[in-house]
C-alpha cells in the first residue's frame, strides 16, 4: 500500500528570512530522499512594485537575486548533488505559490508568527495554498536538522480512505529519515462521549479501527517502529505539545476548505515542520 508521489521538484519559497533559509534546509532533506530537484521561487509581488523608471536601480530585484543567492549556497552547502533552480516570478504570492504547488511534487514554505503582521500572513498566504494546492504543502517555522523523534500522523475523524493518505504520507517520510511514526488519533470531545454512550459504530474498539488503519503501511514499511495514542482535538493544543518532541507532523486537510482550529493552530504553533497532505 505504498502511496504514490508527484514527480516534479520540490518547491521553496523564498523571501530572505532566516525562516526561509531553514525551509531551504529541510527542503534539501525532502528533495534527497525524493531523488527531486529543489527549485527556489521569490515572488515580488506586482500590486507593490512602483513604476520602472528608466536607469533606476532595481531594487526589488536585486533583493530577490541576492536572496535566492544565499538559499542556492544554504542548500549546496548541506548536499551539492541536488540539483538548484532559482527562479524570481511576478504576481500576488499567494496566486503564484497555488500555481506552483500544482506541479510541485511538494511545497514548502517558511513562516514566523512572531507578530500580528506575520499571524496575518499565515492567515492569508499560507491558508490559500494550503486550500488551492492539490499535493503536499510544508509550512516550517524553524528546522533542526538533528533533532529527533518520531514523524507525528495526526489522524482525525475523517473516513479510511481520507486517513490513509495522512498515514501514507508519513510512513514515506519516516523511511527517509529513518525515524518512526507515532500515529495520534485525534477526536473531538463531542466524538468521544458519543461514542463511549452508544459503542463505536463499525464495533472495533477505538484501538483495534487504529491498528486495522496501520497494518498494510506497516507490512509495506516493516522495519518502522510504530506506536499510537489518542488525543483530544478540540484546540489543537495536545498536538502542538506531542510536537514538541517530533521532527515532522504529517495532517491532512480537504482542499477548498477554509482550516479548522485544529490545523491552524498546528500550523502556528507547532515546534516542528507540518506537512498538509490534501484529501482526494
């Protein structure tokens, strides 16, 4: 039950942050374990830009060359056998990211939410790819390369079929880290009560519908190590706290849908990367 991947690069957006720099670098360990090339894309964006004048400096960019400069160094520094593309585009950036997301066998992006600017841009920029894009997207507020710890599927109420993608996606990523997973089954109290009242419907106990879920990944992936629990998912809080010992959270999200409370407040808290893995 191995899960298909896109074939096209992986895609960085860059806008000079250090945030972006430490995108770039989990961006090189995707395209490694891919066998993907990276391609670094800054957007400058067209409703900012001021008349061209001719033989004024550009401004703008010189800043984007400069800074896909410094992330083409980050990343051949840490493995020189990916293959760099960097590419400076026009447009607003959350139109020209959904774009590129499309043929991107994964996106990632670098955030910060360390003010009310930056929360608002993650609301913005990073909710409409999350929605639009039709294959993973990684939002990173900061990467260490040696940290730990297990790759985190987050695993809510959706049905099988929709979970399974979650579970696909981070057993894959477990193989390339040599890592395990840790497969936490979130529900809302309202679930939870419903179910300790009436029985669970399909009658599995919670733990044996986990386990059905996680065999075949397991028997495709057999030296894994794979454990579970279960957590609450009503603020997002009790995965934003497991994060903190993980070194990726895998969830999933319906394509154009505005983001629950759950997977925005991973998104903004979360001490590791996410990766969003849209549902079919």
């Amino acid at each position: 039950m191995n899960s298909s991947h896109s074939t096209g690069p992986v895609t960085v957006g860059i806008d000079g942050s250090e945030t972006a720099l430490d995108a770039v670098r989990f961006a090189v360990q995707e395209a490694r374990g891919r066998g993907a090339s990276l391609r670094l894309i800054h957007v400058i964006d067209r409703h900012a830009m001021a008349e061209t004048v001719y033989g004024a400096p550009d401004v703008d960019g010189d800043y984007a060359r400069t800074a896909l400069s410094r992330a083409a160094d980050v990343a051949a520094a840490i493995d020189p056998s990916v293959a760099v593309e960097s590419v400076v585009l026009h447009g607003r950036p959350e139109s020209v990211m959904s774009t590129e997301a499309g043929s991107a066998s994964l996106l990632i992006l670098g955030t910060t939410t360390g003010s009310a600017v930056a929360a608002w841009v993650l609301g913005s920029m990073v909710g409409a790819v999350v929605e639009a894009s039709p294959n993973p997207v990684a939002i990173v507020r900061h990467f260490d390369a040696e940290r730990g710890g297990p790759v985190v599927a987050a695993l809510g109420d959706a049905d099988v079929s929709r979970a399974d993608s979650v579970v696909a996606q981070a057993f894959h990523e477990a193989s390339i880290r040599a890592a395990s997973v840790l497969a936490v089954h979130t529900q809302a109290v309202s679930s939870v009560l419903t179910s300790a009242l009436s029985g669970p419907a399909d009658g599995l106990h919670p733990e044996s519908a986990m386990d059905v879920r996680l065999e075949p990944f397991g028997a495709d992936y057999p030296d894994i190590r794979v454990a579970s629990v279960y957590a609450e998912a009503d603020s997002g809080s009790e995965l934003v706290a497991i994060s903190e010992t993980a070194q990726l959270m895998v969830v999933g999200h319906e394509r154009d849908r505005v983001p629950g409370r759950t997977l925005t407040a991973v998104l903004r808290h979360a001490h590791c990367p996410v990766l969003v893995v849209p549902h079919a």
